[in-house]
C-alpha cells in the first residue's frame, strides 16, 4: 500500500505538525515510506526534510531538549537581558542546524524533490511589527474562503511562491527558507528571503497541493487541523488527527506536549493502515 502512495502534502500548523511526524513514523514501521515528491508549507517543511534525511525521531527528540533548556526563561527576563521577548525563532533555528548538517543536506539533494511554499508581500508594504502582524490575523480571516483571500490578495499585493529545498546549499540556507516559510511577526522576527520580504507560506495555501507535479498520481494529505472543507481530486486521500489538536501553533510551554502530538499521530497512522489493508483485501476479494 505505501508503496502506491507517490506524492505527499503536508499541512502547517506550528508545533501540530508534531503529529505528523508520529503518523510518518506509523507508517515507516510498516514499511519504506519515501514519496517521490513532497510539498509543505510552514512547520510542515521542516517534518518533510527530515522525513527525506532520515532523521524525523532525531529531530522531534531534538525540538523537545530545546524547549526544555527555555521554558524556565521568562519574557521579563529575557526583555531585562536585551534578548527577544519571543525566543521561538531562535530555538526553531537551533534545532534546524542541529538536525540537518551537511551530510543531512546531501540526503535531501539526493532524494526527492520538497517544495516549500512562502508568502511574498508586496515591495511597498511598510516594515513594521505591528503592521505585519495586523496584517497576518486579517490574512486568517480572509482565508476563510478563497474569495476572500483573493481580494486581500489584490489589495495587499501578496504573492504565492514554491521554493525547491534543493536550492538550499548550506544547512543554514535551508533553516532560512523553514523559516521564511514560518515567518509570523511579532512571534518570529520579519524575515527575508533572496533579498526580499515573507509571510508564513500558509496565508496563501494551508495544504500546499501546488508544489506537487502536476500530472496527479496517489497523493497522501496530512492534516493538522478539522477543515470545515476540502478540495477533492482523483488520487488524493486526506489523512486528519482523530481529535482535536487542542494547542497553539507557537506554544513551547512544555516538551510533554510534543510525546502526546506525536503519540497521537502513531495512533493515527497505524489505524490509516489498518483501514487501508482492510480495504486492499476487499477489492483482491
């Protein structure tokens, strides 16, 4: 069965993605599980490098001692010691060169193709935090329905862009594009990327089906959230959590909360292949 599944798209949602690293897991004690072609977005491109490398354990246990090291450091505190009020960037960018070294990146250069969507803003939209973030909470809003993000798209002037990982040469090339591609100010600094403004790739697609091949083959979706719809194709079998995942996308409050995301999608993932079995055996019945 895994072996059907050709292309993968992951959706964003911050440290919910955890879950998706659970249910990838899920499937690797089945059985090889490598897509010929991977699109991300947000969190989610960080799950899919390191599905590619070969290091998606490594790198949850990575994420997990990172935020335990910070979650005794206060905001008052760090504000008092000159540091970033949010120290999310700093621990996501720290794990990102922890896990992926340079042999890391000859893995992802040998190995399929991830493409990594970010949101380019316009030229002339102002650079401030406070502006960015009005603009990203209005964003949600208007995504809401693909209308609406059309006409905000119109009046902001914001762009999609799909960026190959294998452009990336350097590990810290690659923590610049996951990133960029999960840039929301004021949490993360406003970043840019190739000499120009990003937003979080989700303000212009949440489940990143474009940077897939366009002639469709079997696609496995996996969601991080309940959509209240979703886009069906031929080939394409969507895969959500069986509960609510009930945290932030930028809560590094506790590690804990990463063994039960990720327990979660193990669950998950191993019930995906049971239904998918049962199924397989119906139709050689």
């Amino acid at each position: 069965m895994l072996e059907d599944i050709k292309y993968l798209a992951l959706q964003g949602g911050g440290i919910r993605c955890a879950w998706q690293a659970g249910f990838i897991a899920a499937l690797q004690d089945k059985g090889p599980f490598q897509p010929s072609a991977i699109s991300a977005v947000s969190a989610s491109s960080a799950v899919a490098c390191a599905l590619v490398a070969h290091r998606l354990k490594f790198a949850v246990s990575c994420f997990k001692a990172a935020i335990e090291r910070y979650k005794k450091s206060s905001h008052l505190s760090r504000s008092l010691r000159g540091e970033r009020i949010f120290p999310h960037a700093e621990i996501y960018r720290s794990v990102l060169l922890q896990v992926f070294d340079q042999i890391a990146m000859e893995k992802l250069h040998a190995g399929p193709d991830i493409h990594v969507v970010v949101t380019r803003t316009s030229a002339s939209l102002p650079r401030y935090p406070g502006l960015v973030l009005g603009v990203s909470l209005s964003a949600f809003k208007a995504l809401r329905s693909r209308h609406g993000y059309q006409r905000f798209e119109t009046r902001f002037g914001f762009t999609k862009e799909i960026i190959p990982v294998k452009k990336c040469a350097t590990p810290a090339e690659l923590a610049d594009l996951i990133l960029a591609s999960s840039c929301t100010p004021p949490i993360t600094p406003w970043y840019s990327l190739h000499g120009r403004p990003v937003l979080d790739g989700g303000l212009c697609e949440t489940i990143p089906l474009s940077g897939l091949p366009e002639k469709w083959e079997k696609t496995l979706v996996l969601l991080t959230t309940k959509p209240s719809s979703l886009s069906c194709f031929p080939g394409i079998v969507y895969a959500e959590p069986s509960r609510d995942l009930a945290v932030a996308s930028w809560d590094y409050s506790n590690p804990n909360k990463i063994d039960d995301l990720y327990a979660v999608g193990k669950k998950d993932g191993s019930e995906f292949l049971k239904i998918a079995e049962t199924l397989a055996r119906r139709n050689c019945s």
